[in-house]
C-alpha cells in the first residue's frame, strides 16, 4: 500500500490525522526507551533486573539448560553479549538458581519466589501499558511491525 505520503521529520505532537506521515523508526524507537524505562525502573525497587528476570524465566522453562544454553536463548534480547552471563552470576550469588555437577541450572525456593513476585509485577505492567488497548489491536500493531521488519530483510541494497 502506497499512501502517497511523504514520510515527517519526528513529531511526537503531530495531529492524528498527520500520524501517517510520522517515521516508524522514532515511534518504535520512542515506545521502546518508554517501555523498558517503566520496567526496570519497576523491577528495580523489588531488586530484580530485566535481564535477572528473563533468566529466571528461561531456566524455570527449560528443561535443565546450562548457563550457555541460557546465554544463547536470550542473546536476540540482551544488550550485550555480557548481560545474561552476568544476570545467571547474580541469580547464582543470591542463590534464586542452582546449577547441578552438569552445570545444569535449575530455580530454587527462593527463585521461585523472586520469579513469582516479579511475574505478579510484570502482569501489572503489562495491564497498564495494554489499558485501552484491545488484544486485537495489539495483534494488529505486532503484525505491522513484523511486516516491516520482513520488508526491510527482504529489501535489495
């Protein structure tokens, strides 16, 4: 679909009626820093990082994962290449996870409730951030956002 619109420097007061025009990079750009900023600073009065909170998550999904494992399932998400690593180093020292002889990682007691409290939090988060917001435009919007991220692979540079 070609609107016939010609893209706008970034207005984030733009009119509605002028949002077509408005570049995609800034809004998701923009939603992003807002979304992550309310998360961790959330997380981080109940003393759990983001990335703390994803590994909690994947070693209590998988199926007795190393730290490797762990590091490499969460490598598209993380900041840097040091981020989880460091997280499963933290989560060892509290003693939220454990790892076996193997090196296999697994929650504790005190992980299950840490990832407990954090879920409850997120969840939270999550309805704030959804308020107003249908689940079908919510698919909607992801939609969007994948076909333009297969739009820009599949371009010829």
């Amino acid at each position: 679909m070609n609107s016939g619109v010609v893209p706008a420097t970034a207005d984030p007061s733009v009119a509605a009626d002028a949002l077509a025009a408005q570049p995609i990079g800034y809004w998701s750009g923009a939603l992003h820093k807002a979304v992550v900023k309310r998360l961790r600073d959330a997380m981080a009065r109940i003393d759990v990082t983001q990335p703390q909170w994803w590994t909690l998550t994947r070693v209590d999904a998988g199926d007795g994962l190393t730290r490797e494992d762990v590091a490499i399932q969460l490598a598209d998400v993380a900041d840097s290449p040091d981020e989880v690593p460091r997280a499963i180093d933290q989560l060892l020292h509290r003693g939220w996870i454990g790892a076996d002889e193997a090196g296999k990682l697994h929650l504790t007691d005190e992980g299950r409730v840490a990832q407990g409290r954090t879920r409850d939090l997120v969840a939270g988060l999550r309805a704030q951030i959804h308020e107003g917001i249908t689940d079908e435009e919510y698919v909607t919007a992801l939609k969007v956002m994948r076909r333009m991220i297969s739009n820009i692979g599949s371009a010829a540079d």
